[in-house]
C-alpha cells in the first residue's frame, strides 16, 4: 500500500494510536501560513453546518414558548403560573444539562477529528449516563418548587400552579438529559440533518398536541407540561432510532459496556466548566427580570423587560449555530493536529457572525416600531419597547460575537476559562452596574439593561483576547497528547 493510501485509510482499532501519530504529523507539515487559502470553501463548510443547527436550536426552543402562548388563553394565573415554572426549570435544570452536554463538543469534536470513532459514541454514553444521575436532585428541586416559590415571597396561589406545573415537567428534564448529548453526537460529525428532521417533527408534533391537551382536555395548562414530555421524549426516540440504524453512524456506533465509567472524570472536567459558563451568563438575565419587579410600575417594567429579553432569546439561536458550527470544525481540525485549519475556521465563523449581526441588527432596528406588537397590543409597552429598541440592537451585536467565541471556547476545550470570564464580567460588573443604574440613578428598565449589556461587553472583551492570544499550534499538540493518553487508559482496561 502506498504512503497516500495508508494515511487516507480509517484505522481498525478502537484506539487508533498509529493514526493519532501519523495525523499529527501531517498537520504539523500543513502549517506554511497560508491562514487565508480555503477560507472561502471553509466559509461554505460552516454554513451548511450552521444553517441547519440554528433550525435545531429554534424549534427546541420554540416548544416551550408555543405551551406558553397556548397556556395564555387561559387566563392570567395559567400564564403567570406557567411561565414562572419555565423560566425556573430553565434555570436550574434545563440549563444545567445544556451546559453539562456542552462538554462533548470539546470530547467527542476532538475524537472524532483523530478518528478514533469509537470513543465518540463511548464519550456520548457517558454523558448521558452522567446527566441523567445529575437530573435526579433536580427533580427532587423540582417537587419541592410549590414550598420554594413561597419560601422566597410568591403569591401562593401562583406558586402552588407553578409546583404542578414543574413537577408535570420532571419527564422532560430526564429526556433533556439524554436528546442534549446526542444533539452534540450528531453535531460532532456534522450530521445536522438528523437533529433538523427530528426537531422540526417534534415541533410539528407539539402544537397540535399541546392545543389538544391544553384546550380539549381536563388538564389545562397542566396539558402543556404533557405536551413538553411527550414532543421531546419523541425527539429522543427519532434521535435513537437514527444513530441505532442510520450507516452515517456505524463508525461511532457502541456497544453499552462498562467501558463508559472510564470517561467520567474526563468528562465532567470539560462538562462542569461548561455548565458554569453558560449558567452564569443565563441566570444573570433571569435576575435581570427579578430586579425589574423591585421597580416603580413593575408589571410595566417586568413586562418590557421581558419582551427584551424574548427577542434576543429567539435570535440568540442564529449566533448559537454559527457557534456549534465553529466548535465543531475547530474541535476536529485539532483533534486531526490540523492547527492552520482550525485558525482557518476560525478566522471563517468570525466573518459569518459580522455578516450575520450586520443583517440582523439593521433588520431590528428598522422594525422597532412594529416588533412590540407581537408581544403587546398596549401602547405604553409598545412604545417602551420602541425606545428600548436601539440597545436590544446593540445586545444583538455582542451575542452574534461571543456566542461565536463561546463555541470558540468549547471547541478548544477551555471552558474554565470561559466561567471565570462570565463569572467576572455579569456578576462583579454587569449585575452592580444594573442595580446603581435601575435603582440610584433612578434610570429602571432602561438602567437595567444599560447594566447587563455593559457585562456582555465585558465579556466579549475578555473573550476576544482570549481567543487572540491563543497558540493553534500548542493547542493542537495538547489535543493530541491527550486523546493519546486516553487511547493508552483505554488499553490497559481492555
């Protein structure tokens, strides 16, 4: 066999330490400093990977919004009630095992880059066993939301509908913790149309499913809670059923064995740091709606707030999958020791998160007369929504751009890095700068904003210069040692 068929070739093993070293070899041989040759093609790669990830991450997120839009016809405690139980089961659960998940786009990106396509499905397992151990103590929170809600002030009759409510969710948490890790399976071998067909089925599935349980049955918006365990347990059925059959998988296809335990530790090193860095960031807006009912006129100030942060919640979407698309090209072009192309990647998600941001800020701000309406037929709220407009635009801007640096960040694998920036730039600034803002300067709502927005900067800030100083090279050799000595532990279990 010649030179060129034998490093083409996938290795057999499952541990494919020859090919980690000939891989490595070659990259090294590829950095001439031609950064800019391919970038146009590079460009075209992340977008058909971007694309169809920003559609995921939409139609996941829009289930819940449908049961809350549905959920409102009911009246003001069913939404009430209903949307105090998302946002809560948002931030201490599904956030939670967002982030975990968010640890196997540095694992299972980076293994799969070194062909060793076994460990992608053994990384996968892990977590979900991982995740699925953890989502135990919250749903125990869970049960016991009714008691916490009024611990902390609530109106009782909200809190007790917002405990049933909750409790109702418990099956979605555990599906969270499975559909999350396999969402980055997928994604870790740019196999997006998977996630796409079963996202938009559940989705399809939910609101017809959820008008029916919310609206034809005894369960009221308890029917909504139902809708949201059925449409995504059916997402992980589609998601099983694909990896289980489909010939695109059957490289990274596994067997359960005890081999799964082995990554543990390895996994929750990437999938803690994770977790803090995107929950730190989350629930500093959820705080940010809980000062606005501290303000003079709170249903006014809550209200617009809320519309605010809907906006660049559904939006943040875009720069989310341009982020997943970038983590995923970095994450195998240094798994691959290709240190050129993963700058080269990055260089080419940068450019699409500036054209990106451009179109969709422009596109806002002209429309910041008409897009409260979608939210609110009351004039006062339309009209704070208007003058709200120029800094949800500016929001916009700093989201496209480091949720590009946050997928950055989980490709390379040094999400600590990450929590410690969020953890300084939110709660050391943005949230104090908030509250003299909103409360001393007497600016409220718009003080707020001013407030968290001056955290995202900071953020952003400190994200760039991360990510400028960091050495391809040296962190491509890292990725290589690493998933060799992983190569080297999983041998001597065997």
């Amino acid at each position: 066999m010649s030179n060129m068929e034998e490093k083409s070739k996938p290795a057999a093993s499952s541990t494919l330490e020859e090919p980690l070293l000939r891989s490595g070899g070659s990259g090294w041989a590829k950095a001439s400093g031609r950064r800019w040759e391919g970038l146009g093609e590079e460009v075209s790669r992340l977008s058909w990977i971007a694309g169809p990830m920003v559609v995921v991450m939409l139609a996941q997120y829009m289930v819940q919004v449908i049961s809350i839009m549905m959920v409102g016809q009911l009246g003001e405690l069913s939404l009430s009630s209903t949307a105090i139980s998302i946002s809560l089961a948002g931030v201490t659960g599904f956030s939670v095992m967002l982030g975990m998940a968010s640890g196997l786009e540095t694992l299972c990106g980076q293994a799969y880059g070194a062909q060793q396509f076994t460990q992608v499905g053994i990384q996968t397992q892990t977590a979900i066993l991982s995740l699925t151990i953890g989502s135990i103590p919250l749903a125990f929170l869970w049960l016991y939301m009714e008691k916490l809600l009024i611990f902390t002030g609530q109106d009782p009759l909200i809190s007790r509908e917002a405990g049933k409510f909750t409790a109702c969710l418990i099956p979605a948490l555990f599906s969270y913790a499975v559909m999350q890790p396999f969402v980055r399976y997928f994604q870790a071998q740019s196999l997006t149309i998977p996630m796409l067909l079963s996202s938009c089925l559940s989705l399809c599935l939910h609101i017809p499913l959820c008008w029916a349980l919310v609206f034809k049955s005894r369960l009221g918006n308890l029917g909504a809670a139902v809708a949201i365990d059925v449409s995504y347990w059916f997402n992980v059925v589609l998601m099983v059923l694909f990896a289980r059959y489909s010939e695109a998988c059957e490289k990274t296809r596994f067997a359960v064995s005890s081999e799964i335990f082995l990554g543990v530790g390895e996994f929750l090193q990437f999938a803690i740091p994770s977790a803090v860095m995107i929950c730190l960031e989350w629930w500093s807006f959820e705080l940010l709606i809980l000062l606005s009912g501290l303000l003079p006129n709170p249903a006014l100030e809550t209200s617009v707030l809320s519309v605010c942060l809907s906006v660049i919640s559904t939006l943040y979407t875009i720069p989310y999958g341009f982020g997943a698309a970038g983590s995923t090209r970095i994450s195998n072009e240094l798994g691959a020791g290709n240190p050129v192309a993963a700058k080269r990647a990055f260089y080419a998600v940068m450019f699409l998160a500036v054209i990106e941001t451009s179109i969709v800020s422009t596109a806002l701000f002209l429309s910041r007369k008409v897009f409260g309406y979608t939210f609110s037929n009351e004039k006062e709220v339309v009209d704070y929504v208007t003058k709200m407009a120029p800094l949800v635009c500016l929001s916009v801007i700093l989201d496209s751009i480091q949720g590009v640096l946050s997928g950055v960040a989980r490709g390379c694998g040094w999400q600590h890095i990450g929590a410690y920036v969020n953890l300084g730039a939110f709660y050391l600034c943005g949230i104090p700068v908030a509250a003299v803002l909103g409360f001393y300067v007497g600016l409220r709502g718009v003080g707020l904003w001013i407030g968290i927005q001056t955290g995202a900067f900071v953020q952003t800030v400190l994200l760039s210069i991360v990510t400028s100083c960091i050495n391809w090279e040296k962190q491509a050799s890292e990725t290589r040692t690493r998933l060799l000595e992983r190569c080297i532990a999983a041998d001597r279990l065997i």
